[in-house]
C-alpha cells in the first residue's frame, strides 16, 4: 500500500502509518513510505495510475487494478471495500 498525506489524515512517519493499517485494518501487504499521490507533486507512478484511469484518488483507500502487463483495468472509491465483488471480479 502506498500511505498519503494528500488527505490529511496520515500519522506523521511511514514506520507509524504501516502500524496503523497493520493493526486497525488487518492489511498485511506491504507499505511504502508516505508519498504525495494527487495533483503536480503525486509521484510519477500515481501520475500514470489517474491518466490511465482517468481519475486521481479521491481520498485514502482509493483502488487501482493494475494488469501484469502496467495498465490500469479498473478503479475503485474508498468506499469499495476489498472484498466486494466487483473489485474481486477485476482482480481475477
């Protein structure tokens, strides 16, 4: 995963916002440091991600769906939980 203080809701160290999503959200995928995700300053993997999808994040826990060969297949809201089945649907 890939934490942003873009939303102002992030704590103020990575080590900090991976212990976060580790123990309240049971992620247990990688996390990055924090990275500015939206508008001119989102580094140039979030740039790709919302040309390709035609949409930046709109808030935390935004989804993108990445094929294997780096094209975005689909985008989720915040608000698409993982499980969901559209989301599952685009992962297969």
């Amino acid at each position: 995963g890939v934490p942003s203080d873009d939303f102002k809701q992030e704590a103020k160290t990575g080590e900090e916002t991976a212990k976060v999503c580790y123990v309240n959200y049971g992620v247990t995928f990688t996390m990055t440091e924090p990275q500015k995700v939206k508008g001119p300053d989102a580094v140039h993997l979030f740039k790709v991600l919302a040309q390709q999808a035609d949409a930046a994040p709109k808030w935390n826990f935004y989804k993108y769906v990445v094929d294997r060969q780096g094209n975005v297949v689909a985008s989720f809201s915040s608000l698409t939980k993982p499980d969901s089945p559209e989301l599952i649907k685009a992962v297969e």
